[in-house]
C-alpha cells in the first residue's frame, strides 16, 4: 500500500477521556519533556560488569524461606526443591550468600518481560533465569502522585522522602515478596484482568513452562492454586506459549501449536473448549499462537479477539464462530519478521502488532484487511518478545538500542524519544493505569566472548545519522537538573519510569 493511500486512525471516543491529573500542574513536576527513573531493580550481568552495589542486595545474615503451599512454615532449601511439580517459591526476605557454583548461573538474568495489575499496586518481571518475581510498586511515589494537585513541591521533595527512608524500607522497597521458580522456561504470565487486593478470590495470576500445565498462583504468598492441562489429539501434554484471561467471564485461553485451549477457571478438569484452528491441508491459521487480545470497546466488545502467530499471521475470530479452518478475517501481514510476538487493540477498530526482528509497530483496520494502514518505527534487532503498551492515544514502546519511543497514534507523530539504557535493550514497556508511571524492563543474553562489545558506539551511529533525531536525544546526566537520573545504572533491570505528556502536547 502506497504512503498517500495511508490515513490516520480515528480519534475515537475515549480521546477526550483525559485524566485531570495529566492536565492540572504538570509545571509541579517538568521544566520539559523526560523521563525519569524512580527506581531501579537491577539484576545479575557479571560478564560485563562487577556490579558491587549489586552485592548488597544478596549479603544478609537471615535464611530464605522457601514456601511449599503455606506461608508461615519455614523450610530447608533442599525441601522446596522436593516439590513434584518442579516450581520453588522463595520469600525474599534476605538471600543468604550463593555458593560459587550458583552464582555461576545467575552471571546473566536478564528480563523478559514485566507488566503491571489492574491497579497499578504491583507489577511481575520475568526473566531469563525463569524466575517470576512479584514486586510493590513504590507507595511513595503513588502517594506522591494522588496527592500531587494539591502539592506545590516537585519531584525533589519525593528525592528528599527517599533519602530521609530507613535502610530496611529501602531493603523492602528494591526486594520482591514472592518468587517463583521453574525449572524450565517460563513462555507468558498473565494477571486476572478483575484482580483485587480486598477479594481474595480474585488475586492470583496465570504461568505457562515448558512441559508443563498452565498453573494459577496466588499474589498473595505464592501458592499453587489450580492447574489446566493443555492436552493434543493424543492426550499428550502440549506446550501453552502464550495466556489470555477473558475480559468478561472466568474462560482461560491458552495458545499452542494450531489451537486455543479454552479452560473455565471454576471447573479444572477437561478444556471447556478445544478451538482448532487449522487442520493439515485447511486454510485456517497454521503455527505457534503466540499472542491473543480481546476487543475491549465498540461492538464486539468482550467477544472479538485477535490472534497472532510466530508465522507472521494476525487473525481475527468471535467466541461464537467456527474456529476449525474459518476466521472473520485475516490480515495482510507481509512484513519481514519472524513472527508477531505481541498486538494490543487499540479504540474500536485498530490493532497494533509489534514482531521480533522487525523495525516497525504496524496498525491494522479492522474494516481494512488489505494491509497495515500506519507503521510506527521501533527497531527489535533481536529474537526478544518487545512488549509496548498504549496510554490513551500514544503508543509507549522501547527498542534494542535502548531508546523508548513515545508516538501519538492519532496524528503519527513521534511525540519523545529518549534514551534510557545505554548498553541493553528495553525490552517491555508497561503504562500504570491511573499515573503517570512507565515500567519498563531492559535487558538481552549476553556470553563471555561478546563481553568487549561496546554497544552504545552501535547506538550513537545507529540513531543521529544526520541530526536527524537530535530534537529527540535526552539531555545527559550532568545537565539533568532533577535528583532522579535518567540513565539506567544496569544493564539488566527493571525500572518505575516518571512521565507526564498532557495530550495534545
């Protein structure tokens, strides 16, 4: 499709939807466009660097307390590792010095991915090392941020708060309360799109492993609660690759290889629904699932979903249709890529599909199936997921030369970009559903021969051929005037990034 012929997605209903606290003060916090980082969680990359202020968070005089089903019993180590199923829970509560041989394993954790719950109050990074962790997003700043409109301080009084903290609420603040790790790799991890911390019934999420069935714990301490067994033609366990609770009832459904496996949360026994997609010589959609996302707006609400595949195939089904060789449409999707890896609706008839190995975000219409009708540029040079996330009309989304971009999908226009990790690629990117609050998660595996790669001289060559992105290029860390940086310091973290750009800015 030629550029002329591409037209701007329409603005939609919720445009003006605006929330007061974007639009009310935003002097309090900026002198100009720029993230900050509020805090960083950075994880183990001992090929690259010694990480000496790293060293504190794992020296502590008390024992780790392996949890297996209750969360008041402490065990030995070699008791969580007796669990049939193979997952160890840990309760962070002070790691013990790891013996040499285990530090050998963890010399490179990076992330995979992170997102936040329904309310924002926490958020689960996982990564490489399969470990799901579960984390408090800093009630400083949240209480920071509802108060701000009455506030005539900056972000320096939330500096000065910081450093007035205790040691051991800093220790509490950088340190997750749960951790749950598998002994095989983690594909996808889901929180329950109706969660709440004052219903106990409703706070857990979903993880699928390899050779494993997808399993429900709970947020709270960690424990197993429920399994479904994704189950082939043969009764043979099949690997689920990608999660996606309903929007709108207890359904479960789990991507695999040609199918989604549909399970209600109520009944764990037999799938409720076996949704075939293709056979062998059919027409329907072939491969791995790789991401699902339900309509959430508009007509087909809570019944339209979109279904993306590591074959580079976006489809589009209903509840209610014969999925076996029949969809209601499918895109034209001849990108070069090695598969969709990540889409997200996007107002009532757009959805944006993001692929590993790809240099573009492309936005597709429902009512247009011929091909993608914008394209947003977003280099993911590598075989890493890259998940991005909307916040009212902007796309949100980083890269691998470790820039995150920030697009306003109604005009096409690149609104900010800014460097953040100098050396690792931002690898996902989560909005807060009600603050101005970014987590992002950076990231990639590294090995002892590449640990001399001096990737930010890539970066600089890469993004300023010719000026031309300089109006974009953040200011550097001496010429920051705020007391929070905005550089990362690790190569592999995860960090709460500040943000506030008013629409129509």
């Amino acid at each position: 499709m030629d550029e002329a012929e591409r037209k701007s997605p329409d603005r939609g209903s919720n445009a003006e939807e605006i929330d007061d606290n974007f639009l009310k003060n935003k002097e309090i916090f900026f002198d100009k466009k720029q993230f900050y980082i509020l805090q960083e969680i950075p994880y183990t990359d001992s090929y690259n660097y010694d990480y000496k202020l790293i060293d504190k968070f794992y020296q502590s005089g008390k024992d780790s307390y392996y949890v297996n089903g209750d969360s008041s019993s402490e065990a030995e180590p070699s008791d969580a590792e007796n669990v049939s199923t193979g997952e160890k829970c840990v309760f962070n509560h002070g790691n013990s010095n790891r013996s040499q041989r285990e530090c050998r394993f963890l010399r490179n954790e990076c992330l995979k991915q992170c997102e936040f719950n329904r309310d924002g109050s926490c958020y689960y990074t996982l990564s490489s090392s399969n470990n799901v962790r579960l984390y408090a997003t800093d009630p400083l700043a949240l209480t920071f941020l509802e108060n701000g409109k009455d506030n005539s301080s900056n972000l320096r009084s939330l500096h000065d708060q910081y450093v007035s903290m205790e040691e051991e609420e800093k220790w509490k603040r950088n340190n997750s309360w749960i951790n749950i790790n598998m002994n095989e790799h983690v594909y996808d991890c889901k929180f329950y799109p109706h969660f709440e911390w004052n219903n106990v019934n409703t706070c857990f999420f979903g993880l699928s492993s390899k050779d494993k069935p997808v399993c429900l714990y709970s947020a709270f301490d960690g424990s197993h609660l429920i399994s479904f067994k994704t189950l082939s033609e043969c009764y043979e366990l099949c690997n689920c690759y990608s999660l996606c609770f309903h929007p709108e009832k207890n359904w479960l459904l789990c991507g695999t290889n040609k199918s989604i496996k549909v399970f209600d949360i109520g009944v764990p026994n037999e799938p409720l629904e076996n949704r075939i997609l293709s056979t062998r010589k059919g027409k329907g959609q072939k491969g791995i699932i790789s991401t699902i996302d339900y309509k959430k707006e508009g007509y087909g609400m809570n019944t339209l979903y979109a279904v993306g595949d590591y074959n580079d195939c976006l489809y589009l089904y209903a509840d209610n249709c014969d999925h076996k060789n029949d969809y209601i449409l499918k895109f034209d999707t001849k990108n070069k890529s090695n598969g969709i890896t990540y889409i997200k609706w996007f107002n009532e008839f757009y959805i944006l599909s993001g692929s590993r190995n790809g240099s573009y975000i492309y936005l597709y219409d429902m009512r247009n199936g011929k091909g993608y009708v914008q394209k947003y540029e977003r280099y993911a040079l590598t075989n890493q997921k890259y998940l991005f996330d909307t916040h009212h009309n902007y796309l949100l989304s980083g890269d691998t030369f470790g820039y995150i971009n920030m697009y306003d999908i109604v005009t096409n226009k690149l609104i900010h970009r800014q460097l953040i990790n100098k050396y690792s690629p931002i690898i996902s990117v989560s909005a807060h559903p009600t603050h101005p609050l970014l987590l992002t998660g950076s990231g990639t595996r590294r090995f002892y021969e590449n640990n001399n790669h001096q990737v930010d001289i890539i970066t600089n060559l890469f993004y300023n051929q010719g000026g031309n992105n300089s109006n974009y290029d953040c200011v550097s860390q001496t010429e920051n005037k705020h007391p929070f940086p905005v550089h990362s310091s690790y190569l592999n973290s995860a960090c709460t990034v500040f943000f506030d750009f008013p629409h129509g800015s």
